[in-house]
C-alpha cells in the first residue's frame, strides 16, 4: 500500500521539506518534522538557535535570536487498530524568530538549531523585497484585467500572536522579469485583530487599476514579496480545467487511461448490484444505510448499473451528485460562449458538443440506467455494506476481496427521481442550445417518465437531505417543473412550478432573511431554481415570479457583499455559522453573485466572484490554494482514497478540502491534542491539519463542494468568439 502501512493509516509524509521561511526582515523561521516523543520544550528555548552570517557584521560570530514563538500541529499518522485509540505519528512545527538585527540584502544567512536530534542547519541569502514573505497572500494563479486585484497582508505566529506591522504601508507590484515598478499603492486595513477567526490585523493591497497583462509580484519593503502571478484575460482556464476535471477523475465504472490522465485505472465497480427496498430518502425506519440496505435486499440482480461518480472519500453514488449536471448545465446556459468542446481533454471530446455538457451527460446516463422502465422512479444510488477502508483502491474493492463490498441499489424514491428529473430536462434544454440538431428525445422522455413518477408520489417527496434541510420539498418540486416547462411549454408544469416555488409569495426582506440566516450551503438551490426561471426565454414567465427572484437574488447578493467585507479575508461565512465541513471554503458563497450578475451585468457582483475565487486560490489565512495540485503551494494531503491506493507519489489534481473545522469526526481526538498552542487558543481558521485520515479537514464532496469551485471558476473564464461562430453557422445551416 503506498500511503500507509494498514488499513487505517494516513498517507506517508509528503514532499514538504525542511526549510527556512521569511515573514519580514526581522521576523523569521523554520519548518521541522519530528516524531511523537519529542521534547517539544526545546523548541521553544532561544538558546537552542543561533543566527550566522559571514557577510553581516551583526551576525558575524552568531547570536540568539530575540523571541521564540511556535505553531505546532499532526502532519501524519499510522494508526495501528481500526478504532483509531492507538497510533504513531509526525508533528510539524512552524518555529517563528525575532532578530536582534533585519536581515541584509544579498547577504547568506544560516540558523543551525539544537533544539532537534540531531542538531540541524538552515541556510538561506536573503533577497530583500524579492524574499517571499509569507505575509502576503495573493492569487496564486492571478487576477482578471478589467476585474478587482486584491492580495492581502497579515499571518497568525502561533505563541507569537498576530504578526505586527505598521498600517498604511506602502507597496509595489513589480514586472516579473525586469522587476520593474508597476504600480505603488498603501495598505488599507481591512479588519483589525479579529481574535475568534484569524487572529491578526489583514490589510488590504489594492491594485485593481493595474490592468496590463503581464508577470508580476506584489512587493514591500522590509517585508518580501508574493508568490509570482499574471494578469490576463486567461488567468482562470486552467484552474478550470483542473477543477472540472476532477469530477472526470471521480467518475465509476469506467477506465481512466491516457491520454486523457495520468492517473490512469481499470473500471472499477461494474460488479453484482442487487436491488434493495431501502430508500436513500424517505421512511427509512430508524435503520442506517449498512442495516437497511442488505436488510431490506429484495435479491433481484440489476442489469448494467453502472457508472456515477465516487463521492467524496468513499466509493457510493448517491442523489446529492445530481447537483453537478444540474449546476454544469446552469453554467452553460448562463454563459454559453464561455464553454466549447475539446476545453477539458476527456473521452467524448471532440464529439461536437461542450465537454462540460458531456460530463453533465455521464451522470444523468447512470441515472436513466437506474430508473425503473415500468413507473419512472429512479434508485436513489449505489452503496455498499460498509465504507471502503483506505487501503481499498477502486479496483480493490470487490466481493471477492471483501464480502461487505457487496453493492446494493437503493429503492426509487420521488426525491431522487425530482432532482433527477429536472437535471435529465435542463440536459436536453442545454443541448438544444449547443446544437438544434442534436437530439434530446432520450433525455426528455426520461424527464417526463420521472416527472409522472413524483405527481403520483408527490405527497411522499421528503426534505432532500434530513440534517441540514438543503431542499424542502417544495423547492424540489418547483425545480422539476421548472425545467419541464422550460424544455416543453406544457401549462401544467408552469402551473405546478407557481404552486411550489417558495419565493413567490414572500417580501423581499422576508426572502433576504430566509436565505441568509440559511448560511449559504442551505440557500443556493432557491437562487438556482430563481435563476433557470429568470433565464427562460422560449414561454411566457410570470411577471410577478420574475420580479420577486430579481429582487430577492439582488437583495441577498448584497447581504452577502456585506459579509464579504466584514471579514479579514473575502469568505461569505456568517460569524454565527458552525465552524465545521467547509464553512471556511468558498463552496457555495458564490451562488449569490453568480445568480445577480447574470441577472443584473453589474460589476460589482463579478468583483464579489472574483473575491470568492481568490480565497479558493490563496487569499486565505494558510496562504494555500484549497484544492490539490494547484498553484505554487496547495493542500496536499486530502481523503481520497483512489489517491492513496495509485502508487503515485502526488494526489489527483483538482480536489478540494473542507479545510480549517472545529467539528467532530472520528480523528478529532488525534489532532486536536496534538496542536501547540492550545486547540482552543488557535484562531478558527488555523485549526487546520494536512491530515489525510481526518474528514472534517481534508475530505469533499463533489456536490456540497467541488461542483461550486467549478462554478466559481467558469463564470470567470473568457468568451470564446469561435463558440458563437459555431452557433451562427449552425443555425444559418438549419434556416436552409
């Protein structure tokens, strides 16, 4: 097993190496791996450091530094019982220096330290302002022309606290190459010391009128530099690419070979699925998926069910990744001229259609194989009798290996069926828009199958996921009427749609509140089913509806503008919301803006977009991109067990992490003693850990998460003018 040495462990330590870092002139440190049973006391004693410098008088025969502060946190363990009470494991620690003197320009420094056995020597010439700091947070891959440019200014030091810098600084945006200034402009103070979250005064570095493409870093004297990054038109596209292509990487039942990945596989799960009469949504009485479901066997084989995606770190399909072709296919016809075929290099390629409605395709393809032909209803997805332990690659995890392997199909349900349903027609809506000629029929009749299933049921539509409530059933209902009669025109479905929709009949302030006291990851499918109506064009829309989603998108989006800049660093989450499961990524904060800026063009919603990406990116607390293989430095260590069973030394590129969390999972007991200081003294958005085992801090879900971070992305991409020809020739082609 390449990532452990049993079932249970994390992966091994990563590349991460050793190293020497700069916050400022005068503030410095080193990174070191050690194992548990250190005497972590003499990391802390300033005595146990030495500064040198042959070229520096002040350091000539060495000194001491000033102050010693330490951040100390779980970088790997190999858990030895499958309870997790027992494991060794490898503690990272960030030891932060105070000089007695700034470091010198061009001058070669060395800190050999005692503290570690044995002793250890760092050396490292400083650059002056082309030193990275690790102040100074910015867009990793860079920034939009004509959108706002903002990095950012501050960092927590552990039992140092907040690093201290002077307000209204001067800095520059420097030429990658010629280093020439760019641009100058002074720091603004975007929240002072904010103790609960970040811990530490963030400034604003503002260069939004820095507009010429180019290389650049963000500079300041005494201080450092940035990460390099580019200003184009293009910045996004192969951030997008990585991201969508992730979901590629998710998909079940098919070989993952090159050309299109490196990370390459067999089709995995295309065995024995038998039926079950347990539902994924619904009266499931009192039983959990791995009683109810072998329990409630109804013995019938199922006949070519596969396909789906793997959700999150485990292997199951399930109705919640329904939301990824319906959310692709928003973003498509949102902003169709964004999107082409061959932008993603997977396997229906170059097939004449936008690869981001191929992927859409492959889900709802697996969707239509799981609805029953008789009455329309649809499986609520696949599971097995258990989850799949971390040393179980995709390919492992058979019957034959592992009689809890067994895969069972959940019963059809009116949930699944709705949301699958709307996702099946606002496919067909999508494709009629890529190509009147293409053909929608399979996917219609599918939607008006399972549309006929849930009339028949429709007393029984449950809320769609029971802990947090994300659709309700008249949401559900709402969005497959809304997109049968978007597709169709039929009277009825527009009838049922102004039935159900829950936005119809609020005040606006009542609507604000509904949706924002939500938190966000609760509301976005309101803004969704509010959005697709607004962009119905072919039928008549009412105009009361119309109004009411216009004003409520608009309304909300600046409710959330304000949470925008009431936060140290650009995140949407609410200062009451539960610190826990992504509330500190950018998943789903986007929704607002993306859903007023297609309704409105206001800039100042595209501004919110590219603020939402920037934190996804680097403009965060950790200075990291959330998602792996991204960027100069991204999270490396996620729960993705296809990763930690592929004999590849880095993971799949495009995964997103929840990151920072304070709930609980069934690692929490392993990290959070482990962290110095005090779990419970470290700012919320420190209390992070590349901990692959931990679920609450390295997992994802391709629906809660994945899927925004996609969106986000998309709608910043640039038009493509050979799209549109495409689309004129077509129809100039049908007219004759």
């Amino acid at each position: 097993m390449p990532y452990g040495s049993n079932a249970y462990s994390d992966r091994p330590p990563t590349k991460r190496t050793e190293r020497f870092f700069v916050e400022t002139a005068e503030i410095i440190g080193i990174i070191l791996y050690q194992e548990e049973g250190v005497i972590e006391s003499r990391l802390d004693d300033l005595q146990q450091y030495r500064i040198q410098s042959p070229a520096d008088p002040v350091y000539g025969s060495g000194l001491n530094p000033q102050q010693c502060g330490r951040f100390s946190r779980t970088h790997y363990v190999e858990v030895t019982d499958k309870d997790y009470k027992t494991w060794v494991g490898l503690q990272e620690h960030f030891i932060y220096l105070k000089l007695p003197s700034p470091l010198k320009k061009e001058n070669r420094y060395s800190i050999k330290t005692e503290a570690t056995r044995p002793p250890q020597l760092f050396e490292l010439t400083y650059q002056g302002i082309l030193q990275r700091s690790y102040a100074i947070k910015v867009n990793q891959y860079g920034y939009l022309p004509q959108g706002r440019k903002i990095a950012t200014l501050g960092d927590w030091l552990g039992t140092f606290g907040p690093l201290k810098l002077e307000k209204n600084l001067t800095f520059q945006v420097l030429d990658l190459q010629t280093k020439k200034v760019c641009f100058k402009g002074k720091s603004r103070l975007r929240r002072n010391e904010d103790s609960s979250l970040t811990g530490t005064d963030v400034q604003s570095l503002d260069f939004s009128s820095l507009t010429h493409p180019g290389d650049y870093l963000v500079a300041i004297e005494g201080i450092g530099c940035s990460w390099p990054f580019r200003i184009s038109d293009e910045i996004f596209s192969e951030a997008f690419q990585i991201a969508t292509r992730f979901i590629y990487h998710q998909r079940c039942g098919i070989e993952l070979k090159e050309p299109y990945t490196p990370f390459t596989r067999g089709a995995c799960h295309r065995g024995t699925v038998i039926q079950s009469d347990f539902p994924s949504h619904g009266d499931r009485q009192g039983m959990g998926d791995f009683d109810g479901l072998p329990k409630l066997s109804t013995g019938k084989i199922l006949e070519n069910a596969w396909g789906g995606y793997h959700d999150a770190g485990d292997y199951d399909r399930n109705p919640r990744q329904l939301e990824v072709p319906l959310l692709l296919c928003q973003l498509y016809e949102a902003y169709p001229k964004k999107f082409w075929d061959g932008q993603l290099n997977i396997p229906e390629s170059r097939n004449k259609i936008a690869d981001i409605l191929d992927e859409a395709a492959w889900n709802i393809d697996f969707h239509i194989r799981m609805q029953n032909p008789d009455s329309g209803g649809v499986s609520g997805g696949i599971e097995c009798g258990q989850h799949p332990s971390f040393a179980v690659g995709p390919m492992e995890d058979v019957v034959e290996k592992y009689p809890l392997a067994q895969m069972y199909a959940y019963a059809a349900d009116p949930f699944t069926t709705a949301l699958f349903g709307a996702a099946s027609a606002r496919l067909a809506y999508c494709l009629k828009m890529e190509n009147p000629r293409l053909s929608s029929k399979t996917y219609l009749a599918a939607a008006r199958k399972a549309s006929a299933y849930v009339e028949k049921n429709i007393d029984r539509v449950p809320a769609g996921v029971t802990d947090d409530q994300v659709y309700t059933p008249a949401a559900i209902l709402s969005l497959l009427f809304c997109e049968l009669y978007k597709l169709t025109g039929d009277a009825r479905a527009h009838e049922l749609f102004r039935k159900f929709f829950p936005l119809s009949e609020k005040t606006i302030p009542d609507l604000v509140n509904d949706c924002y006291k939500d938190k966000g990851q609760k509301t976005w499918p309101l803004m969704s089913i509010g959005l697709s109506y607004w962009l119905l064009k072919d039928f008549p829309r009412d105009k009361k509806i119309i109004r009411h989603i216009e004003d409520s998108i608009l309304a909300t989006a600046d409710q959330y503008m304000q949470t925008f800049d009431g936060r140290g660093y650009p995140c949407g989450m609410n200062q009451d919301d539960p610190f826990e499961w992504g509330r500190a990524s950018g998943a789903s904060y986007e929704m607002p803006f993306f859903a007023a800026h297609r309704i409105s063009a206001k800039k100042k919603y595209l501004d919110y977009l590219i603020d939402n990406a920037n934190y996804w990116l680097g403009v965060n607390p950790l200075g990291l991109v959330l998602a792996t293989g991204m960027g100069h430095e991204a999270v490396k260590n996620p729960l993705h067990i296809t990763s930690m069973n592929d004999g590849i030394p880095e993971p799949v590129p495009g995964c997103t992490v929840f990151g920072p969390g304070d709930g609980a999972d069934w690692t929490k007991h392993i990290y959070h003693d482990r962290f110095f200081p005090a779990y419970e003294k470290i700012p919320s958005f420190y209390r992070y850990a590349e901990l692959g085992v931990s679920a609450i801090l390295n997992e994802f879900t391709l629906a809660v998460y994945q899927i925004h971070f996609v969106l986000n992305l998309g709608v910043l991409l640039k038009d493509r003018v050979r799209a549109r020809k495409r689309t004129k020739r077509l129809l100039k082609k049908k007219k004759k």
